[in-house]
C-alpha cells in the first residue's frame, strides 16, 4: 500500500496507533481515542478521519554491514520515526498504488471519473457505498489500469 501526495490542503497533528495495529500509507483511519488512530473496519455510523501518510513498517536507516551498496532502495520518506502518524485531510488529493506490500484499495472495482470512493471494512478504498454502510472518502480523478494499478482520489473528508 502506498500513497503518493498530489496536492496537500491539510495535515492532521500527530497522533500515537492503536497497540496491535499496522498502518500502511495510504489507509483509511478513524480516531480509537483523542490521542490514537486505528485502521477503519466498519461501521456505519462512523466517519473516516483520513488517510494515512506514514508507515508502522519502517525500513532500515542504513544498509546492513554486509551490503554497502549506494543507491539500494532505502526509503527515508512516509514513515513516523517519531511513533507519531499523520493522515492528510480536507480536500487534498493523492495517488494510491500498490508498493509490494497490497494496494490500498480493492483493484477489481470500477471506478468512474468523478464517482465517489468509499472506506470498506476491510480498510480499503472501494468503489461500492454498500447501501450506504461504507462511509464516502472522496471521489474519483483518475484511474489507471484493468485490474486497476494507480487510483488517484481527490478527498472529501
């Protein structure tokens, strides 16, 4: 899961997770407490807070002894060294893709130009409101790919 920043309108403070939970960039999250986030896993009275920009899944700072190869893929970007996670909000727009690790949204819907996206309860982005138990994320601006690859969301939340 991965989410790339087309254009950022707002960021939320830092908040701690949930103990047990993994957050991959890119995921829709709700408030567990005033200080903690959680993955979303359903419930229709609940309102998404946003999508993650950092991972629980750090990669290493540095290359082990044993490789020191410039250039071998450490990625020092969207991840909470700090233990603090961010999720981006009101208005902003992004680029959801898979990285290796899953796509952040079900890759065999249909998304249409302009459509609205919804959080399902298995934390993704889906194009099925779900007779309207799927709270609504954003809408569509570009779709890439069949099955779908790269799905950019404008958001509504």
């Amino acid at each position: 899961m991965a989410l790339r920043m087309i254009r950022e309108v707002n960021r939320s403070l830092g908040f701690s997770k949930k103990a047990g939970t993994t957050i991959i960039s890119g995921m829709p999250l709700v408030l567990d407490t005033a200080s903690s986030l959680k993955p979303f896993a359903g419930g229709s009275t609940m309102s998404i807070y946003g999508l993650a920009l950092e991972d629980t899944a750090v990669p290493p700072l540095q290359a082990s002894s044993a490789d020191q190869t410039a250039g071998q893929g450490f990625d020092y970007t969207n991840f909470a060294r700090g233990g603090l996670y961010s999720v981006m909000l009101d208005g902003g727009e992004c680029e959801l893709f898979d990285d290796g690790r899953g796509a952040p949204f079900v890759t065999t819907d249909t998304y249409i130009l302009n459509e609205a996206v919804y959080a399902n309860s298995n934390g993704l982005i889906t194009a099925d409101p779900n007779g309207g138990a799927n709270p609504k994320v954003g809408s569509v601006s570009s779709v890439s790919g069949s099955p779908v690859t790269l799905l950019r969301v404008k958001l509504a939340i």
